[in-house]
C-alpha cells in the first residue's frame, strides 16, 4: 500500500507553508505566548485570500478532510494558532449545514474571509464531559424573543471572538439531551462579560457569563430543543483531523538540534528515545490520516477520532516528558532565558502536553469510546 499523499495535496501543503513563512513572525509567537491569545488575523487572512479557509469548512469547501488535515498539520507544526481556527471552521461548517438563509448570509463571508472568528459556548464548571447536564438557561420572553442567563466555563478565545455557539437549556421537563437549544449570538450582545482563565498551556481560555442576555429568534440555529442535534453535527464536523496531533515531529526536531550541539546526541539511550519518539510520530500520523481518509470517504470517524486523540495526546506528553528530562536543568529554562534547551520549547510543550488530553475530550472518555465502540465492552 502507498501512503503517500498524492502530488495536488503535496502542492498544497508547499502553498499552506508558504503562506504561514511569509505571514507569521517570530514577533507573533511572542506575542501570543505573552498574551496567551494563540490567533493571527493576518495569517487567517492570508489563508482566505488564497481561498484555503471556505476550502476547508466542512460540507461547504470542495477541499476534502486530507486537505483540512494538512492545513492544521502545518499550522501546528510551525508553531503558529490553529485552535481558533479549527473552532471557526467548524462553526462555519455548523452554520452552513443547520443555519437558516439568514444566518449564513449574516455570518459566513465574516468567517470565511478571515475578520471573524467564533467560539464554542459547551462547557460549565460542572458540565464538561457531560455536557448534555448544562443549566444555562434560555427561556422565552413575553415580546417574543429570548433571554439567556447562566455561565460558561472555557469559552476559549471568546475575549477577542466575535460569535459564540451557546449551548442553553430551554425545556426543564424533558430528558437532559432533549431539552436543549443551540444559540448563534455576536459576543458584543449587552450582558455577556467575558473573564480569563490562564492555563499552564500559556493559552488564555475564559470564564463567560451571561446575564439577562436578550436576542431575537434569529440567533437559535436548528430547531428548539434540537441543540443536541446541533452538537452531533458539529462534532460530526470536527473529524477527528483539525489539530493537536502534529506536533511531535517539531518537539523531535528541537529535541534533536539542542542534543546534536549539546553532544548528548552521543548518547545511545538518547538516540533510542528519539527512535521511539520518530516511531509514535509516525504512528500518529497515519492514525490521524486514517481519520481524514474515513471522513473523506463520506464515513465519520468517531472511534477512530478518540484513538487518533488518545495515542497522541500520550506520546506526546510521553515524549516532551522524556526530552525534558534528558536536557536536565536546561530542560527547565522557558523561551528567551539563555541556554534554555530547544530555545524553551522543551519546556513549554511539557506544560501544554498536560492540558491536551483534557480539552476537546478527555482521555478517560475516549477510552471510554474505544471500549464501548471497539471492544464491544458494557
Ligand atoms: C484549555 C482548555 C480549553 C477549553 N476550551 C473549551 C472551549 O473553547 N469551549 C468549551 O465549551 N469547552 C472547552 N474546554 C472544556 C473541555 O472540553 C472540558 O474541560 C472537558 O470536556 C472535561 O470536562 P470537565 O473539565 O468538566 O471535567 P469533568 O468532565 O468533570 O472530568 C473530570 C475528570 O473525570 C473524568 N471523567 C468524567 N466523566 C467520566 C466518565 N464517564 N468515565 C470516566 N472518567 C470520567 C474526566 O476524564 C476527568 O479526568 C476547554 C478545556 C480546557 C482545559
């Protein structure tokens, strides 16, 4: 069998580079670990000019996964903000698939043309995993419309977003997955605060709260009481491709730089750890692949998206854990203090090796997925 890409998503990913060399600086990677905001309208600009962001959107772009696998593929490898794109274009492809004509007139050209980004509204500080326990509450108001109030957790990048996807209780009487509705709202709306929350990762995520927040009908999207429906297609939509398995090849590669100048490279055990390293790298690859190619072949890769995450998510705190320990004290300096092994990326992706498994699904539930879907287990 032959892996390898074919020559016209080879062209691609040389483009995609291309445009992340020329738009993202290292000033930008400053700033962003300084800032803890991992986004670049420039660069998602540029990548909408050249068409590449309506291209990737799920269900709407005549790119396929293999071409959204790529694009996140490079982004992560050069150390440049994806998670907010990845949120984006998966909203995008929400809206385009759920939304009414009005919405996708309203908020699609924002997104795709790269001025817009969005943020997802899911997670309480005590409904993550089961997210279908949320109680912020949306409840009909006497001039028609609706007012929400309640508090998210999480809302990742909802301080510089302009759309959030809220996910409200609007039926305390049925069953928890059936009293849900999905709301599309612009985060300016009056009564929507916004405070941060600083992760061990650098990235800020935030606290949201929403307090006698009034829209009109015109920001439910699907049906009442459908928000669990509206979910399905969003993780339906995410495919197990866009991000966060990528960046084992440049932890080795700054592993590998810092060793050979070091002379730790001499070290067999070194080069047997990095062997192991290039191994799981390769694994991951193709096990992130395999997700692309299910998707693309029209299938959906819940099972195979939960092992694409749990491997990598493994082996690559497992990796950045080892190399941290092998550079010793120089392991522990951060970016910019000298010395620091890997100019401090050694150091960094330690810390944001530990939140990976917990965002976008845990790793205690995606073995949970394997063991109910895979393994046939009660
Ligand atoms: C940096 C970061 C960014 C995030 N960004 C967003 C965002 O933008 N939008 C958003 O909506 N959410 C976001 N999240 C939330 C994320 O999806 C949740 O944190 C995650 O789903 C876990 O939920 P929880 O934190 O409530 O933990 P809990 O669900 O309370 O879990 C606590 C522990 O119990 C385990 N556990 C829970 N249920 C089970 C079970 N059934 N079987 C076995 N073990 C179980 C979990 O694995 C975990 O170890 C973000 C989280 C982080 C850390």
């Amino acid at each position: 069998m032959d892996f390898a890409l074919g020559s016209d998503v080879e062209a691609f990913r040389m483009e995609v580079k291309d445009v992340i060399a020329s738009t993202f600086t290292e000033d930008d990677h400053r700033r962003q670990h300084e800032s803890g905001t991992f986004t670049s309208w420039p660069l998602y600009r540029a990548l909408a000019e050249r068409g590449f962001l309506e291209r990737a959107v799920p269900g709407l772009g005549k790119g396929d996964p293999i071409e959204l696998y790529v694009l996140f593929s490079e982004l992560e490898k050069a150390g440049a903000p994806y998670e907010s794109l990845a949120v984006t274009l998966c909203v995008a492809g929400i809206v385009n698939h759920v939304g009414t004509d009005d919405q996708r007139h309203r908020i699609l050209p924002g997104l795709l043309s790269g001025e817009h980004t969005a943020a997802l509204g899911y997670s309480e500080a005590n409904s993550g995993s089961d997210v279908a326990s949320i109680r912020t509450r949306a409840a009909r108001s006497p001039d028609g419309g609706w007012v929400i109030n309640g508090a998210k957790m999480w809302t990742t990048m909802a301080h510089v977003a302009d759309w959030v996807l809220l996910l409200t209780r609007t039926d305390l009487d049925a069953p928890k997955h059936k009293g849900l509705t999905m709301f599309v709202l612009p985060l300016k709306t009056p009564g929507i605060s916004v405070e941060p929350v600083w992760t061990m990762g650098d990235e800020r995520t935030n606290a949201t709260f929403y307090d006698d927040v009034r829209v009109g009908d015109d920001c439910v999207l699907g049906e009442v009481n459908g928000g669990w429906k509206v979910m399905t297609v969003g993780l339906s939509l995410e495919r197990g491709v866009a991000g966060e398995t990528n960046s084992g090849p440049t932890l080795l590669r700054h592993f590998h730089d810092w060793a050979e100048r070091t002379n730790v490279l001499a070290d067999s055990r070194v080069r047997e750890k990095m062997a192991r390293v290039a191994i799981d790298n390769e694994v991951t690859k193709l096990l992130t692949q395999r997700s692309a190619w299910i998707a693309g072949s029209g299938g959906m890769p819940t099972t195979e998206g939960a092992m694409t995450k749990l491997f990598a998510n493994e082996a690559f705190q497992r990796a950045a854990r080892w190399f941290q320990e092998a550079a010793g004290p120089e392991g522990l300096l951060r970016f910019d203090e000298t010395d620091a092994a890997g100019d401090g990326w050694l150091e960094y992706e330690v810390r944001r090796a530990t939140v990976l498994p917990i965002r976008g699904g845990t790793t205690e539930i995606n073995r949970n997925v394997i063991a109910r879907r895979h393994l046939g287990l009660p």
